[in-house]
C-alpha cells in the first residue's frame, strides 16, 4: 500500500523519470501505471470482534486486500527477509479510534509497506492519525 503511494508520489515529483531525477519531466510515459503492481484490490468494512484491534478503540475495520501481480516489472519479485513476494495477497487491516492506522498481516504486506518486518509472523502496526475518520458507523 505503501510503496504503491511511495511510486505514485515519485511519479508525480519527478516526472516518470528514472534517470536524473531532478523535478523535470520525461517524455516518454511519465504516468503512474497501477496495474503494472497490483492486479486486483479487494475492500471489507465489517463491525470489530478482536480483542487487539478493541483495545486500540477500533469499532469497525476496512479489511483490504491486495493481489500483487506474478511477474512485477516495476516492483521487486523477491527479497530476502520477505522471501517470495510475486502473486501475494497483501493483507492490510486499517482502522480509527483511539489509535488510528493499519496493521500489515504478512511479512510481504510489511516488506512492501517499508514497515520493520516481524519475523515472528506478527502483525506490525503502523498508527496514521488520518485514519480517524473510520471510527464512524456504516
């Protein structure tokens, strides 16, 4: 989720360019392409049950879910502390509250993300304050 922002605002900042990046403008296709990364995107708000996403003051959660494409040919296929990350489902739990922001499921969600990777399997929590908004009943 992160790293699709990250390359949308460094699209927009430096033209498309990969080269010489200082904010010009490239010629030849400086658009944002999504659908180079991610092949389908998938969005759940459901009613919060779990006892560690209540304690953070979240009454309801935006589940979503991210299908990384197979063979990325922008974005990075595997790494080495996140092992295969090509056709991964991302999993992100976002949620407001007491403690608004999101929680990366999978090590490829956190790897992705730039968040610190657990390699316990937990989840990480990354709090954004703008997430407030989702403390509202739908």
């Amino acid at each position: 989720m992160l790293v699709v922002l990250f390359g949308y605002l460094q699209r927009l900042a430096f033209g498309g360019k990969v080269r010489g990046q200082n904010f010009g403008v490239s010629m030849l296709g400086g658009r944002f392409n999504l659908m180079k990364l991610v092949t389908k995107v998938e969005a759940d708000v459901f009613e919060e049950y779990a006892g560690h996403r209540l304690k953070r003051g979240w009454k309801y959660t935006l589940q979503l879910a991210v299908h990384y494409v197979d063979a990325p040919k922008v974005g990075p296929a595997f790494s080495e502390e996140a092992g295969v990350l090509s056709g991964h489902v991302l999993q992100y739990d976002l949620g407001g509250g007491q403690t608004p922001g999101f929680l990366a499921a999978k090590r490829s969600s956190q790897f992705l993300c730039g968040v610190p990777i657990d390699h316990k399997g937990s989840d990480v929590f990354v709090p954004v304050p703008q997430f407030a908004f989702l403390t509202a009943g739908y």
